[in-house]
C-alpha cells in the first residue's frame, strides 16, 4: 500500500513499481481533501501495477523515472518474446554461446573437460528445453539422477564429481538468467557434502618393496614419485632442462595434462623441490635410458610422454597385486611423501614449500595426524619440555 509524504508543504506520493521504492512530489497542497484525492490515485496506480498496465508516463509525465522504467520495461517486453517465441535459445543453443564467449579464460584440459561435462550430462538432460523454463525441481531431479550414474569401475559417481558436472550448469543459468532478465531457478541448491580428502600412505618398508618390484625401466619414475611428491601431471610433463642434479633441485613450472603441457596447476605449485641423494642417483640413472629422447624425463621409447591411465592399469595395478597390498591410486605417492616428511620432524613450513602449497593450512588439514604430537591429548609432550628445561636451568 502506499503512502502520503510531505515535502516543503506539497504532497509526496510514495509507492513500489517494479520492486523499487518512487517517491514524486506532486503540486497539491497539504489539504485533507488533498490528501484523499492522492489517496484514490493511489489506489489506481497500485491497482493498474497490480493488472500489469501501470504507465508511469501517465501520472508523471516529468519524473526523471519515466525514462528509466521506459527502457526496464522494454527489455522486460525484449526478453519475455524471445523466451515466449518459437526460436527461443534451448540450453544447447545457449552452450555454445556461453561456451565460446568464456573458453578464452581456460585451459586448455579444463576446456575439454567442460566439453565432456556438456555432452555427457547436461545437454542429453536439457539441451532441448527452453533456459528459461528449468525449474528447481528439474535441477534436483538430475542431481538426483547422476547419484546413480556408474563410473569407472562400476562404482557410483562420488559426490564430488557430481558438485564438478553441476557447476557448468550453475554458471549457464546465471549467466542466461543475467543476460535475458529472467530469475535463475539455482535458489538455496547447496553442493553435495565432500569427505575430505582420503590419506593412505605406505609405509616406508612398503615403499621400498614397490620400487624393487617395478619393472626395470620405471625403478626410477616410481622413487622420483615417492620421494619428491611430485603430482601426475608434473612427473609426466617433467623436462630435463627443469632437473639441475648439481644443485640437487628440479624446478616445477609446468605439467602434462591430456596429453598437453600447460602452466602448474596454481601460482603456489611453481616451486623448487629439494633432492635427496637417492633421487638424485634415480635421475642419473633414467638420464642415461631417455636424455637422447627428447625434452621428456620420463618417456617411451619413442620420447613420446607417458600416459598416466596406461601407467596405472598396465604397470602400478600390477605392482601392488604381487605384493599383495590393497589397492591404492597413485597419487598416494604424493601423500606417502608428506607423511615421511612429517613423520621424519620436518618443517611444516619447507613441507608445503616442497609440496607446492602456499600456505601450511592444507598440511595440517589433510596430515594432521601424522603430524607427531599433534593428536595427542595426554599433556606428556608439554610435561617433557618443562622437565628438559628444568634441567637445563639446574
């Protein structure tokens, strides 16, 4: 309902259109009859707002409001043809848009992995259907969906990778909601709780046994994963103009990724990581197999780049079944590696630098209890320091 203001004697209407609060100040006098003749008007205009025919123009002609809501309601007008007509954009229409417009901001795996996403879920589930019309429900009902969706393995898809195929289809709706003024039906949709992240190192007895059981000419590749930490990506697209083994250093600034080599995963992960002798003695070893080869440390025999998938079912499945030991994915060699640090009382700080985090918050997050001392709750560790430095002070 609106009300009735005053402003240096004269009458101020003042109402909500289009969910904005209007304040006009008319020319009439502050009268009781005034004020019910503003009263009916009033009364009208709500009621014409009300039945979608309120012309602002109408009442007042000169308000510096009627241009604004002029240009507002032809958008609107704009907007609702082009969702009403025939050749309304459908989801996949809107894609390829959407698409195009933010692929120069990516990556090149994080493009092609948007592009699996969009042809394997969304557009057999929307590409069809006005982006306009989704309803929260539909959203749910195909969240719901991909929960029984197999993947690798059999195994359904995890939480994770259904928060990752939704947040295309997140973005689509706000942008097209944005763009064609239309209310995005993505309201109070929370991500799917994640467990954290799974910490299954080996051992360092367990370690040794894989390395010894690895074929010949991946002895090497398994101790530079054990014991540098380095993720896939990055031993795979490793170089040799990035390994100094003078300095006892290897430079990460890039990483193999589909095949593709691409910059580090973030700012953090540029890094030098530190070499023990071991790793050193490794890479002396693999420079005599593959330097000849090309760029590549780690490679095929035609200097080509390893692909990760094929490592994994042809050479490190195999490894853990002849050991006996359950089956761990690879990239446990890089949590394998935190965990020696920590367990050896090494920086948490040089840690995380050698680990490529920026910070010693995700250290402590995911490896805090390995971390020594941390978990405890018995007080001996406080009791022992106190003793130490009485003893000291003797």
């Amino acid at each position: 309902m609106g009300t009735i203001n005053t402003r240096n004697g004269k009458l101020v209407a003042d109402f909500r259109y289009q969910n904005q609060r209007c304040r006009e100040q008319t020319q009439l006098n502050d009268t009781s009859a005034n004020r019910k003749r503003l009263t009916r008007l009033l009364k009208t205009i709500e009621a014409e707002i009300l039945l979608g025919n309120f012309e602002y123009a109408k009442y007042f002609p000169n308000s510096n409001k009627v241009q604004k809501f002029a240009e507002l309601n032809q958008r609107k007008k704009t907007a609702s043809h082009h969702f009403g007509s025939a050749d309304a954009p459908t989801v996949k229409e809107f894609s390829v848009i959407w698409f195009n417009e933010k692929a120069i901001e990516w990556r090149q795996s994080h493009k092609e992995s948007i592009e699996g996403i969009l042809e394997s879920h969304i557009l057999p589930a929307f590409g069809k259907m006005k982006i306009s019309v989704i309803k929260k429900q539909d959203i749910l009902t195909f969240r719901s969906a991909l929960a029984k969706v197999q993947g690798r393995k059999g195994k359904v898809l995890s939480p994770s990778r259904i928060n990752h195929i939704m947040t295309p289809l997140r973005m689509l709706l706000a942008e097209a909601a944005d763009r064609y003024e239309f209310t995005t039906p993505w309201k109070n949709i929370k991500a799917l709780k994640v467990q954290r992240t799974e910490v299954d190192p080996f051992s360092l007895n367990e370690v040794d046994r894989l390395i010894n059981t690895a074929p010949d000419g991946f002895k090497s590749y398994y101790t530079v994963r054990f014991f540098t930490g380095l993720r896939t990506g990055e031993i795979d697209g490793l170089h040799w103009n990035k390994v100094d083994l003078d300095k006892k250093q290897i430079y990460i600034d890039q990483s193999l990724v589909r095949g593709v080599m691409t910059d580090a995963k973030t700012d953090g992960s540029n890094r030098i990581i530190q070499l023990t002798d071991r790793v050193v003695e490794a890479l002396k070893v693999q420079k005599k197999m593959t330097q000849h080869l090309g760029p590549f440390v780690f490679c095929k025999k035609d200097g080509k780049p390893f692909n990760y998938q094929t490592i994994s079912r042809v050479i490190w499945e195999p490894m853990l079944e002849r050991l006996k030991l359950k089956y761990r994915n690879p990239y446990q060699t890089r949590h394998t590696y935190a965990t020696l640090l920590l367990a050896a009382g090494e920086s948490p700080e040089w840690i995380a630098q050698q680990m490529g985090h920026s910070t010693t918050t995700m250290l402590f997050r995911v490896y805090s209890r390995y971390v020594p001392n941390l978990t405890r709750q018995d007080g001996s560790a406080f009791e022992r320091y106190i003793e130490e430095q009485g003893d000291e002070n003797a």
